[in-house]
C-alpha cells in the first residue's frame, strides 16, 4: 500500500518498513540480502512489515551494495517445439523466487551465436548462464565459453569442465522399445527426429541398444524434422510395409502424423501397427487413439539446472550434476500385442 508523505501518497521506502516492524532499517537491510546473523522471529516481523506495505526494494541499489544482480542469462534458440519450450519454461519456474531470469533467444545455436550471447549476458553482470543446448553445434560452442562466469549445459551430457543437466533420453527410448518387444513384436521400426539434434541421437542409440540386448533385428531408420507433417510423410512409407507391426517415434507430433498415414492405408492402431511416442505433449492423452509415450519431467529439469549454476556461483569447484533425470513410461491404448 502507498504510505502517505505530507498529504501526498508515496511508494514505501526502507525506512517505512523498519518502522512497521519495529527494527532498524539496518535489519531490515540484512532480511533482503539473506544475511545469516538475523533471528527467525524478526526475519518474520521484516517479511510480514514488507507484505503489508507491498514494498519492493530497489534492485540496483542492491546490487551495489551486495555486488550481486540476482540475475541469470538463459541462451535458447527461437522455436515453438515442445521440448526446447519446455526446458526454457522449467527453469523459469525454478528461479522465479530467487532470480531474474533473461533471456537470449538466437535464430540458431551455432559457435558465434552462443559466444555473442554469453558475452552481451557478461556486459549486464548476470550471475551465471544456462545454455539449451538442443543440437550438437551448441555443444561445440561450449569448448570455447570464457570461464570467468558460471555456466551450465541443459539438454546434454557435456563433458568436464562444462556442467550439464538432461534428461535421459536414451533410457527413455530404450524403455519404449522394450515394452513393444515385450508385447510380441519382432522388431521395432523407429521414426527419428533430425541427427543435427541431441535429443534425437540419444533416442536413436537406447532404440539400437534395447534392439541389440533383445536379439532382435534393426530395421533402417527413418528420419523426420520433429514435425507432424515428416511423421505423415514418413509414415506413408512405413504405412506401405506390411512387416511393420509396431513403431517408436522420436516424439508424439511425428507419431500424429504416422497415425494418420497408417489410417489413410487401412492399418488400424494399434490392432495392425502399435504407436508409441516421446514427450508426452498435453494433447497425447485426447489423440485417437490416446498415445503410449515417453514423458519428460521438465519441472525436475529445470529445479536441477538451477541447482547447479547456484552451486557454481558460491563455489566454483562444486561437483557436476551426477545422474540424469529418468522419464516415465506412459501406457494408453496406441500399442497392443502384434495381429495373429
């Protein structure tokens, strides 16, 4: 609320809120920039004092008092595609309660793209950078990162010094196809997504691993660009093999398009071919039939990225992340036993 100045109406300052909560502005000072030497019972009446009043303290003030900006840089790539989204999406959420969150968003992630952001982020005195690192070029750029400023990897495995968080891809994938072998398939064929792209090569090598450990047969791959207009295209193809009996899509928007294609062609799902896809979309579960896919915890991403550049920030010899975030398995009704 505005406190009132001499008839006037104005923004409440510091002083107001030690006042209201019977401390000093000192104190008050200490409850904002998380000191430790404040007692629980007064960080209490400093927060309730702030709550009423609706004060907000003054970020750049802050900032050169406590050398901190309590900002983060996130480098992404311009794109509507769910997994990317929902990566920039889950790490926004973790850090709204501890930190600004800006955003560089390149038309690609190649080399000189990433080094411009990371260096326009350096020049606003961000704390720390997080880079999507969806495809392999951006990977590459990492190498060449100046190392004066916290920096984590999300989206890939990296490797030392760069720290990285993802999810595991290739168990998801992995997990898929053996779940389809389990129900009687033979084989199973795969729709990837495009080799340029992490996530895609990950789903590719569980695909192959899970075939292999189970003695079964690699058909060839057939490869789309993530959207569901390749996984129709694709799926023509597919739809005209009559040995094709089940199929794992790299993600449900191609297996949107693969459905309809084995729909055009007289094959049923799942009674002639089983669908399974990866993402978990939030339309998955109304498609026709409801797809069995693979979900990403995009939420447990994002909570981990964070995790890890704050321990970078105070300690720039803090352990990498360790194991990646495991996916869950979702069965629907778009993969059934194979045709007798």
């Amino acid at each position: 609320m505005a406190v009132t100045d001499r008839g006037r109406s104005r923004p409440p300052v510091m002083t107001d809120v030690a006042q209201l909560a019977g401390v000093s502005h000192q104190t008050v000072s200490r409850v904002l920039n998380d000191h430790p030497n404040v007692r629980p019972q007064t960080r209490q009446l400093v927060l309730a004092a702030i709550s009423e009043l609706g004060y907000r303290p003054n970020a750049a003030a802050r900032t050169l008092v406590t050398r901190r900006t309590h900002t983060l840089g996130v480098i992404s790539f311009d794109t509507t595609l769910y997994g990317p989204a929902s990566m920039l999406y889950g790490i926004e959420r973790a850090a709204q309660d501890t930190y600004f969150v800006s955003i560089a968003s390149t038309p690609t992630l190649d080399r000189r793209s990433v080094l411009d952001s990371v260096e326009r982020f350096a020049g606003q005195g961000v704390e720390g950078i997080i880079v999507i690192t969806a495809q392999v070029s951006a990977v590459d750029a990492l190498t060449d990162c100046p190392t004066d400023i916290p920096l984590v990897a999300v989206g890939c495995r990296a490797t030392p010094p760069v720290h990285s968080v993802a999810v595991d891809n290739a168990e998801g994938a992995a997990l898929a196809t053996r779940y389809l072998l389990g129900l009687g398939h033979r084989t199973v064929h795969h729709l990837s997504g495009p080799p340029s792209w992490l996530d895609a090569e990950a789903r590719v090598e569980g695909w192959r691993e899970a075939l292999s450990g189970a003695g079964a047969a690699e058909p060839d791959l057939v490869s789309g660009d993530w959207s569901a207009a390749s996984g129709y295209e694709m799926g023509q193809q597919l739809a005209r093999d009559g040995s094709v009996t089940a199929v794992l899509c790299a993600n449900d928007h191609m297996a949107l398009g693969l459905v309809r294609a084995l729909s055009e062609q007289g094959r049923r799902v799942p009674e002639d071919v089983s669908v399974v896809g990866f993402d978990d979309i939030p339309e998955a579960a109304y498609f026709l039939p409801p797809l069995t896919t693979v979900r990403q915890d995009f939420g447990e991403l994002g909570r981990r990225a964070l995790d890890a550049l704050v321990g970078l920030i105070f300690d720039r010899d803090a352990a990498a992340p360790a194991d990646p975030v495991v996916p869950q398995f979702v069965v629907r009704s778009s993969a059934a036993p194979p045709a007798t």
